[in-house]
C-alpha cells in the first residue's frame, strides 16, 4: 500500500508514535517490510553498536548530527553504506534520522540484528 509523510525535513515527524528501540535510540516504522524504512530519533550521547550492511542503508539526517567514524553529519546530509560496510553509530546532541534498510544489519558484537 502507498504511504506518504507530509512535512518531515520541517519537523513534521514530532507528531509520529516512536516506540523503545536500543538504549537512547526510539523508531517510528514507517515500513516494516524489505526494504525496511524508518524514522530514528537519538537522544543525546545515544548510540548504535558496531554493525555490518548486508545490503544498502541510506540515512538522511532531519534535525542534529549523526556521526560515525568516517566523520559527523549534519542536517540534510545524505549518507549511503553500501553492502559490505561497517561502522558503529552516535549523536553527541542527538538527532532524527530516516533510514532506509535493504536487508537487515548485522551486529558484530551482539546476536540481535536488524
């Protein structure tokens, strides 16, 4: 079924349900199937271990920075890891991100994947 989300690069997803998703990280689902999409709100200093891309993770980041170790990403920056790719993921001051997932991810230190 078509879905579409009105207003979210001017803070339109403040008003989407966002439910617990890893410590200091909530998701709002906006498509549960392949390709996975969702909307990811980081608390301040929240972060998101160390995992690898079985297919194409497409971020953009709405509101903060988003960072990782090739560096730190603001508000309106699009970030594409491709298949094969590692990093672990934070937020300082936190931040709102959309991301698309091709296939799941896997963590490289726990037994839970996305």
């Amino acid at each position: 079924m078509p879905s579409h989300h009105v207003g979210l690069l001017d803070g339109g997803w403040r008003g989407l349900p966002f439910a617990p998703f890893r410590h200091g990280v909530e998701i709002c689902q906006l498509r549960a199937a392949d390709p996975a999409v969702a909307l990811l709100r980081y608390a301040p200093g929240a972060a998101v271990p160390r995992h690898a891309h079985t297919g194409l993770e497409t971020i953009l980041v709405l509101e903060g920075v988003q960072s990782d170790e090739r560096g730190h990403y603001p508000a309106g920056t699009l970030v594409l890891n491709p298949a094969g790719t590692e990093h672990s993921v934070w937020s300082e001051g936190g931040c709102v991100v959309l991301i698309q997932w091709e296939r799941p991810v896997r963590f490289l230190d726990e037994e839970d994947d996305l």
